[in-house]
C-alpha cells in the first residue's frame, strides 16, 4: 500500500466497506437458508452454504476491496506472508493458553449480566436463533460432512479474517499510525 494515500477518511472508507459487507452477507445468508422446518431447523445444505457465503463475503470480501483499491497486486498484498520465528508460536500459544480462563469467565459474566436485563430479550432470542443454526451445522452424518464442517466454522473463517484484519486493517493503521505496535494495540 502507498503510504501517501493512507488518510482518516480511508479508514472511514475501508470501516464503511467492511459494514456494507457485512450488511450484504446477513441479508444473502438469510436468503439462502430460508425458512425453518416445522421443528424449528434448517436444512443442513443452506446452512453449510450460508456459512461459507457468510465468511467470505464478511471478511474476504473486504479484504480484497481495500487490497485492489489500494494496491497494484491484490492478491500479493493479502499474502504478504513473512516466516515467523518458533520463539513467536510459543509465545502465542502461551497467551492463548493462559487467557482461556478469563475468556471463559468473560462469558459467564456476560452471560449472567444478559440473563437478569429484561430489557435484553431481543438480544436473548436472537443468540438463542444462532445457537440454533450452529447446533443444526455440528449435526454430520459423514465423515464428509464433519471436515466440510471443520472447513467451514474453523479453516475458511480463520484465513479470510486474517486477510481482513492483519492483510487490509493493520497494515492500513500501521500506514496511517507510522507505529506497528499502535497499529497491533489498536
């Protein structure tokens, strides 16, 4: 990316991209899934496809917006990748090993404060509806049918929010910020 053209109202510009993306992959993703069955599921084949177009247009989307404005090579920007030193991985898995716990407990207390807010029974029905969706998308039949999952929730939406946020996101505020670690921070 071209530091000379890295301004806050590119910033705006790629949030305001990303929030059009998003508003894009809920309406397509409820398109495709359609209505519930009679007991309150979905179909298992628009779920898995509403999943995957979810992810892709959530953050892949973006991604490849920001990079292609930005960039003369799109693809090469978005997989800029560098080696990362061992000492880095354990590093990382340290952290995440040791902030499990407060995750964790980041959850139950949310879950605690929604559970005693009358005033949060929308929010309440609608997590309610998602968990609905994601118990309908671990039900596999197939070996296939669990690594297409395993593609779907873990791999696809990992790799896509990486592009966004580390390929377009950071490297925009590390650009705008001329600080990685406020670009990292932030």
């Amino acid at each position: 990316m071209d530091s000379k053209r890295i301004t806050p109202l590119t910033i705006l510009a790629v949030l305001s991209i990303f929030y059009i993306c998003i508003v894009l992959s809920s309406v397509i993703s409820w398109s495709i899934l359609g209505s519930p069955n009679e007991n309150g599921t979905y179909e298992y084949y628009p779920l898995v496809i509403a999943e995957a177009v979810s992810s892709i247009l959530s953050f892949g989307l973006p991604a490849f917006i920001v990079a292609a404005w930005k960039s003369k090579s799109a693809f090469s920007t978005l997989t800029d990748i560098k080696p990362v030193k061992p000492l880095a991985w354990i590093l990382a898995i340290a952290i995440l090993t040791v902030c499990q716990p407060l995750v964790q407990w980041g959850g139950f207390v949310n879950e605690q404060i929604c559970m005693n807010l009358d005033s949060w029974e929308g929010l309440r029905a609608m997590a309610m509806a998602q968990n609905k969706l994601y118990v309908g998308l671990m039900h596999h039949e197939t070996p296939a049918q669990c690594c297409l999952m395993i593609l779907l929730m873990a791999i696809l939406p990992a790799v896509v929010e990486e592009m966004f946020f580390r390929g377009t996101i950071q490297r925009v505020m590390t650009i705008t910020t001329r600080n990685p670690w406020m670009a990292i921070f932030t």
